[in-house]
C-alpha cells in the first residue's frame, strides 16, 4: 500500500508574524500555516492576546529548531497602568484592588532599578507553566493556586520611556522566561500603589530584524494578488521567510565534507577541524555551506548529530 499523502506543502523557513491584539498564539500560527498552505507549522514563545508583536512561526523543517527560539532574548514595549491591581496583571482580568498612586519620581527610579540584572521571579497563576501535568492558568481559572518556585531571569535593559498620570510606559530586554505582566505586577506591589499591563508589544526576538515582520492583512493582500495574476501563492510569500537555519545562526558553524557529512546524516557522531571544545553547533556541508541540522560537542571531541534537516519527503 502506499502512503497518504502529507496535506499541505513542503515549505521550511520562518515567517516573523506581526501578531494582532486580541488572537492568540494559536491561532495566528494557523492563520499563517493556512495562508502558506504548509503541512508543519510551530510558534516560538506564545503571547498573550493582549500583546503585539513578532511571534517567529516556524513552518516545515523549520520546526525543529524551534525550541532555540524560545531560549533567546526578547525585547518589549509595555505600558502599565498604576493605581489597579488585576487577577491576571493585565486588562483582560478584574480589578481586584484600587489604591492611589502616590508615588515620587525618585521612588519610581529607585523601584525600576531594583528589577535591573539578574533577579528572581514568581511567576504568574494566569501563566502556561505546568503543574503536574496541568498549565497554571487551568487552576487559577478554577480559583485554585498552587505552589510555584521562583525562577532566575535576567533583565538586561529596563528603559524609562514616559510617565503621563496614572500610564507608566518602559521598554525591556530580557531573558529567556520573563513576564512582563509579572514584573508589572511587582513593581506595583513595590510602589504601593499597583499596577497592570495595558498594552504589551513584543519588539524583537533574538537578532531578528525588525523590518522583516509582517501582518496577517499583508499575508491575504498577496494570496489576493496571486489569485489575481494567476500565479503560485507561494511565489509571493516564500521570499517573506527567514532561512529555516536562523533560529540557530549564533551557533559555531562546523562545516564538513560531504563524504563526513553522510556519517552525521545517519546518525553517527564524527571528528571536525576547527570545532570548538563544547557546546551547540550549526552543521554545514560541503562549499555550499548547506545546512543539515545542528549537533553538540562530545566529550571525546567529535560532533554528534542532534537535529537534522530530512532532505526527503514522500
């Protein structure tokens, strides 16, 4: 018998979606998949509803590589809004306590600095963290709160942008499983008065370039002048996609011969010249330099195959 054919296209790469306020994650990643008529799509780092932003959609092979995404910094625009505390540190909660803001400008400096560097963070009930088994929102959806440990994250940038009455607006580089609604939520705490998130826009991820992002609207405009012109969607919207290898284009490069490559491509470790002593790699092959997936450095030296690239598809 032969096998089902796979719905949808061959297509790898990754598409830096502007998401919109009010959709989730979710499905703004099938929008996207819908619109690129691909058989794999992934996102990287949900966000909330509420927020903005660039959210990398990894679509076929791309999808593998993925999880180094969501590993990576992140850059954010938020506003708070002083004076309310909310059930879930944001305006899609209730209001579960008012207090007026009496805070100097000074206070306000000395409390900003205080979430700068390396800090430890709870993070939210209303989070997708799990708990045996079940993510944090299913039991504070239910009134329940269960345990949660602080975490370390590091914040490298936390810039003062505006104060204007009871609007708070900051921009904020930060690690790997920051919550922005969460340190909001302290810095309110902290200044007595509470706070929550009004308005949250995902500005970077990792280095990727900001001008390359694009909305679902310019997405259907293409599809729509596709049909129009009678040609291939993807003819349009294939040049839209960062390389499938950019989720991983800050590990070493190890580039081998073909014939060492096929080793790798079966699975099986091998010795490189000029790999580095430890860590990830991006391995290469042959003068093309053409990407078959990444691998770590082994105790005796050699480069074993982690993720690899399928280079056919029935």
């Amino acid at each position: 018998m032969s096998r089902p054919r796979r719905r949808g296209r061959d297509i790898h790469g990754v598409l830096l979606l502007d998401k919109p306020q009010g959709l989730s994650s979710n499905d703004a990643l099938q929008k996207v998949k819908r619109c690129y008529n691909a058989n794999r799509a992934g996102h990287t780092g949900a966000l909330d509803p509420l927020a903005t932003g660039m959210l990398p959609i990894c679509l076929g092979e791309a999808t593998k590589f993925s999880q180094f995404l969501l590993d990576s910094d992140k850059r954010y625009r938020v506003i708070a809004r002083l004076g309310q505390r909310t059930d879930t540190s944001d305006a899609d909660g209730q209001v579960v306590q008012e207090r007026p803001v009496n805070v100097t400008r000074e206070q306000l400096d000395a409390a900003l600095d205080t979430f700068r560097g390396n800090i430890q963070q709870v993070p939210s009930m209303y989070s997708a963290l799990k708990y045996q088994g079940k993510k944090l929102y299913e039991y504070a959806r239910q009134g329940i709160e269960v345990p949660r440990e602080a975490r370390s994250i590091t914040v490298y940038e936390l810039t003062f942008i505006r104060w204007e009455g009871d609007e708070l607006e900051l921009e904020i580089h930060c690690s790997k499983g920051t919550y922005i609604r969460t340190i909001t939520d302290d810095l309110g705490e902290l200044l007595g008065c509470g706070a929550h998130v009004i308005y949250l826009r995902r500005l970077q991820v990792a280095k990727y370039p900001i001008e390359r992002m694009v909305t679902l609207e310019q997405l259907s405009a293409l599809l729509e002048q596709a049909q129009a012109e009678g040609i291939a969607p993807g003819e349009l919207l294939d040049p839209l996609l960062m390389p499938m290898d950019s989720p991983v284009e800050n590990f070493p490069e190890v580039n081998l011969l073909p014939a060492v490559a096929g080793y790798v491509k079966q699975g099986q470790p091998v010795q490189a010249a000029g790999a580095p002593a430890h860590g990830m790699v991006r391995i290469t092959e042959g003068d093309e330099h053409k990407f078959i997936g990444v691998g770590e450095i082994a105790d005796d030296g050699r480069v074993a195959p982690k993720r690899l690239v399928v280079e056919h598809f029935d």
